[in-house]
C-alpha cells in the first residue's frame, strides 16, 4: 500500500461507499441523496458533451454541491466506456485540479504513465482492469496486480465477470491475499451480486452504487448498500 494511499485511507476508513454519476445527475440529484456516501465517481465518458471547458464545470459544479472526494474516470469503450473521447490525456490533466482520484485503466500503459508523472501529490491514482466476459485464473490476475504495482498506481481495480459462485469464491480469496495492496475487487453479473457486500469484508477498499440508474452489471443502488452495510454491521 502506497503512503499516499495509506494517509487518505487514515482520513476515509474503508469500506468506501462511491455512488457513481454522470452530468444529468449532478444537475437533477440533491445533495442528501449522497450524504450517505464516501466517494462520488463522475463517469465523464457518460457526459453529454465531453468539451473540457463543460467537463471542468461539471467537476466543479459536483465537489462544490456534494462536498465528497471526487473520482474521475474516463472510461475507454474497449472496457465499457460508451463514448469515444478524442485526447483523455488533456481531459485527466484538467480536471486533476479537482479531483482527488483518478481512475485509468492499466492496459492503457502510455497513459497510465503520462498521467502518473504529471498527477499531484494529493490525488490517488486507480489502474483498473475490467472483463465482461470471465473471470481470469488467478495466475493472470495476479499479473495484473504486478503490472499495476510496476506502473506506480495507488489502487488495483479488478472487475470480471462471474460466470459461476466458484468464480466468485475464487475472486474472494484473491482479494483476501492481496489486501494490503490497494485493491479493489468487483465480480459483475448476477453470479457475482454478493460481491457488491461480501468483498469490503475481504478486503476491498471501495464499493460502487447507483442513485438514479446502474452502470454495471449487478451494480446495487446506494440505498441497499447502505441498508445491508448496516444490517451487517460493515461500517
């Protein structure tokens, strides 16, 4: 675990509750409707108009209304991005000044790097790996978790498809052998549901929700996370 990583979390104890957004959200949701999260991720690849003077707005409109760290992820569509956006570099670097975790995903090496010797020494960078078909072996994914630590990312994310409850197990102990990395671990699919509660308790740092719509398969809204994580007695 990277100090950068182990101050924010001395701040934000995990498990870390992120309810995920795009730019219709941060007009149309009130403010109470995040007071129960730790995190607020903008999906700036969901925006309407990727332009980076709208983008910058958009940030800064959701950090000031919300008053929660902001992650900015800018998702390619080879790993479910739905729009094509022309030079992410610029876009990362301008809406950095307001952000306070970045997520990039490792495969994107060039960027990952770029953005890495540019980033401030108080934003967090998350490499993320997604897979809507499989869960790979652990073999590969532990490549992805060396990979990741080569590239001097703060946190792992992994988010595979659970094709079967041994998919899930297995993904569960992974992320129980690797929690002192930084990880992040998420099995998508309706095999994978029970990830979205049963991984913070293995170790993974964050959990996502939705407010108005899911944005992954299997995604649960932050009102059930928020009532199970109680029920539970998770945080």
């Amino acid at each position: 675990m990277t100090p950068k990583l182990k101050a924010f979390l001395s701040i934000h104890p995990p498990p870390l509750i992120a309810c995920v957004l795009d730019d219709r959200d941060v007009h149309e949701i009130i403010e109470n409707s995040v007071s129960a999260v730790d995190l607020v991720e903008l999906r700036i690849d969901l925006f309407e108009e990727i332009s980076p003077k709208y983008v910058v707005k958009m940030v800064k409109n959701a950090k000031e209304k919300f008053k929660k760290p902001i992650i900015a992820t800018i998702r390619d569509v080879s790993e479910g991005g739905q729009k094509e956006v022309p030079d992410r570099l610029s876009l990362y670097r301008a809406v950095m000044p307001f952000s306070d975790l970045l997520d990039v995903e490792i495969s994107f090496e060039n960027l990952l790097r770029e953005i890495k010797a540019i980033i401030s020494d108080k934003t967090l960078l998350i490499g993320s790996y997604h897979n809507f078909d499989i869960t790979p072996f652990d073999e590969y994914l532990e490549s992805i978790i060396d990979k990741a630590t080569t590239l001097g990312v703060d946190i792992t994310k992994i988010a595979v498809k659970a094709n079967s409850r041994d998919d899930l197990i297995r993904l569960s102990l992974f992320t129980l052998n690797y929690q002192k990395r930084g990880i992040v671990t998420i099995s998508m699919g309706q095999e994978g549901l029970p990830s979205r509660v049963v991984m913070p308790l293995f170790g993974s740092i964050i959990v996502y929700g939705y407010i108005s719509k899911p944005y992954a398969p299997g995604q649960l809204s932050i009102m059930q996370l928020t009532e199970v994580f109680s029920l539970l007695n998770i945080r």
